[in-house]
C-alpha cells in the first residue's frame, strides 16, 4: 500500500491547535499510536488562518514523508510555505547525499497570507548560541520564543519551571518579551523507529539530523501571524570552518529556505565558532554588568547546567579562558574543588587532547595569557597539542578497557 498522511482536521481552539490524520502504509510505525499532533501557544489564536496553523505538524512530518516516498493530503497550505518545500528538501539532499528525498504534499487549495508585522524573533533555548545571536540582534528588541517539548518533556513540570524562570530572568534584564510554545513535536513521532531510516550511517540521529531545525521553526507560523513577526532567527551550532566535518538538520542551506506568510527566516551566527560566541556574551556581561546565566546541559532533566557532563565542562573552559567566573554564568557549583575535578575528567575521561572543539578555547586561553601568567593548573591545557580526533587504535584500545571495567564492576 502506497504510504500516505491524510490531514482530516486542524482544530484551532482558543491558545491550542489539534492535528487529526489517518495515516496509511507501512511507514505508519514511525508515528505514534496513542496521540495525534497537538500545540500550544501562550497568546489566544485569534483568527488564524488554517493554511498557517496546519505548518507546525508539516514541518515535522516532512522529513519523514520524503525518506518514506509518502503522499501528503491536505485541505490548504500557506503558498510560500509550500512553495519553498522544494527548497528545503534540495537542501536536505545537498547535506545528506546518499539519501533519496521523495514523495510530495496534495492539497486542495493554496492560500496567500498577508499580515502586518513589527518585530523579528529569536528561537531562545537560553544557550551560548542562542544568546550570541540575542545580543547580535538586541537592538532590534526581538521577542524570544521558546519550545516546551524540545529538551524538556511536555509532562516534565519541574524541568520546565526552571527554564521558565530563566527566560523570564532573561527577558527582565533585557527588557524583551518572550512566548512559549508547547508541543508533542518529539512524542507523536517514535524516534527510535526512525533510526531504521538511517541505517546507512549509524551515527545520525533523527532529533539532531532531521527533525530539530525545520520542525522548531515551522511552530512560530502561528506566532508570526498573531504577533507580526518580519524573520525569525535561528541561532547556528555550527560554523562554515565546519563544512564537511558535520551534518545537522538546522543548517543555513536548509534553514534560510524556508517561509510562510510574509515571515522569512534567518540562520544566524554561522559566522562564529562557539567561542567566539563565548567571548561576545562575556563581553557584553563586563560592558553591561549584566551577567545571565546560560543554560548549556542537555544531560539534566531538570533544565539546569548539571556541571558534570562535557558540554558543561567545555562552556565553563570557554568562560575560564575569557578570564571570566563561571559562576557569573549559571554554572552555580563552580568552585576550586569542582575546577579540580573538572580539569581532571577533561584529561582522564574526555579526553580533550583528542577533541578539536577546543582548539579554539585553547587559542583564547593562549590569546589573553601568557605561559607564565597562566594558572599552574591550566599549564597542561595551554601547552597540550589538540589532535583534530583520536586515533582509530587509541579509541578501541580506551573502549576495550572501559567494557573490562565495566564487566569488572559490574555495570553498563
Ligand atoms: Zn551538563
């Protein structure tokens, strides 16, 4: 049976839009059985266009449908949102060649949005390049839009109380106003089914890969309508000294594609590294005395910088090497005696001589200390020779005496 999305009803209620499909074929085990796609906005809907608020559930099936030859049937769609699809889908194909990106939309009418708007947007996740790109655009006032269901689960309170209250620090010291999209963007899908799509390369990962760029920013369609948003900025992970050595789904040859309404859309910050972005967000912090935590950890749950993992490890090496306090910037455990045990993980678990993302904390560190004014315990890190990444026999032979521990132990 040929595999097929039928949309059989988009219900805009008050803050909350419900998507309602049958889907049909194979391909009907990527999808979850026990709920359809719902989302929530915390402004009122008023008068949204169905053709708009049908792109935050498009947006998310799109990779799906052309990895799966599927057959999209809908009753309107936005015209520029539709007429940038292929586009993205180029976009994709160009980031994953050896994929084969088919199938195509259906639809009963094409709709022409036209709404005044005022300001742009920036997808706010609280972290370096979230951040970097906020200070980019700071004087253009841009509201702040955050996903509740991205890291955060959409039943995990707790977590979301504390990424709550960091935007709404964020948005008092900087004067800005911030909206909340809540979503099962993540759970009406089942991930770890999709994997099945990518067994050519196990190293991708559908979150990362090919649902999170596209699928964050089609949920502010129906923002852009309400509140008049002119672009919507997304921040970069990445940057063009990377081409080659990575793959993502949110990347400015897929992201810059895409539109809808009068609303485009900017990949933001490709040009920095993420230190670079460091140096700038300590800069404004002494130029401003305006310190906000950053919130980098996507190993805790409770949507706080856990200070154990290694991307918190290398935010606070990128901070130390600004010669600036951790502490200031959300890392709240930061003390001689974490710093101690830091920089011993970095060295004995993590290994970071044989990590090139801190190449460029290395030559920060390098830039704004001298080998003799360097702190004795960073002597090691300054001098250390960075390997771009650790030899194939290095990795097995590290790998081999972690399962022998592991065996020895007892444990996973
Ligand atoms: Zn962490």
């Amino acid at each position: 049976m040929k595999n097929k999305f039928i949309v059989t009803s988009v219900d805009i209620e008050g803050y909350r839009i419900t998507c309602n499909y049958i889907i049909e074929g194979d391909w009907g085990k990527y999808f979850s059985q026990s709920t359809n796609f719902w989302v929530e906005y915390n402004v009122p809907l008023n008068d949204l266009p169905k053709s708009l608020a049908i792109i935050p559930l498009i947006s998310n099936i799109l990779p799906i449908a052309w990895l799966n030859d599927a057959e999209i049937f809908l009753d309107e769609i936005d015209s520029d949102f539709f007429e940038c699809i292929d586009n993205v889908k180029s976009g994709y194909k160009e980031m994953y060649p050896l994929l084969q990106f088919k199938g195509s939309i259906r639809q009963k009418s094409i709709v022409k949005n036209i709404y005044e708007v005022s300001k742009p947007a920036v997808l706010f996740s609280g972290g370096v390049d979230a951040f970097n790109t906020l200070l980019t655009h700071i004087s253009e006032k841009p509201m702040l839009i955050t996903l509740w269901g991205a890291d955060i689960g959409v039943d995990n309170i707790d977590g979301w109380r504390n990424v709550s209250n960091h935007i709404k620090e964020t948005t008092s010291q900087l004067n800005l106003s911030s909206y909340i999209v809540k979503s099962n963007f993540r759970e009406f899908i089942v991930s770890s089914k999709l994997k099945e799509l990518l067994k050519s390369n196990s190293k991708l990962n559908w979150w990362h890969d090919f649902q999170h760029g596209i699928g964050i920013i089609g949920h502010t369609s129906p923002l852009a309508f309400v509140l008049g948003i002119e672009k919507v900025y997304i921040a970069s992970s990445f940057t063009s000294n990377d081409i080659g050595n990575y793959t993502c789904a949110s990347d400015p040859i897929i992201d810059n594609q895409l539109r809808f309404g009068v609303t485009v859309v900017v990949h933001d910050g490709y040009e920095y590294n993420r230190q670079n972005k460091i140096s700038r967000i300590c800069q404004f912090g002494r130029e401003n005395n305006l310190y906000i935590p950053l919130r980098v950890c996507w190993q805790a749950i409770d949507g706080r910088n856990c200070c154990n993992c290694e991307k918190c490890y290398r935010t606070m090496m990128g901070i130390i090497a600004e010669k600036e306090n951790p502490v200031k910037f959300g890392f709240d455990v930061y003390n001689q005696n974490t710093r101690r045990i830091m920089l011993k993980q970095l060295n004995d678990k993590f290994r970071i001589e044989y990590n090139h993302r801190y190449i460029y904390i290395q030559k920060r560190l390098r830039e704004n200390y001298d080998l003799s004014e360097c702190p004795e315990d960073l002597k090691w890190f300054y001098n250390v020779k960075i390997k771009h990444q650790m030899p194939r026999f290095l990795e097995l032979y590290f790998r081999a005496i972690s399962k022998i521990k592991c065996i020895i132990l007892g444990t996973k």
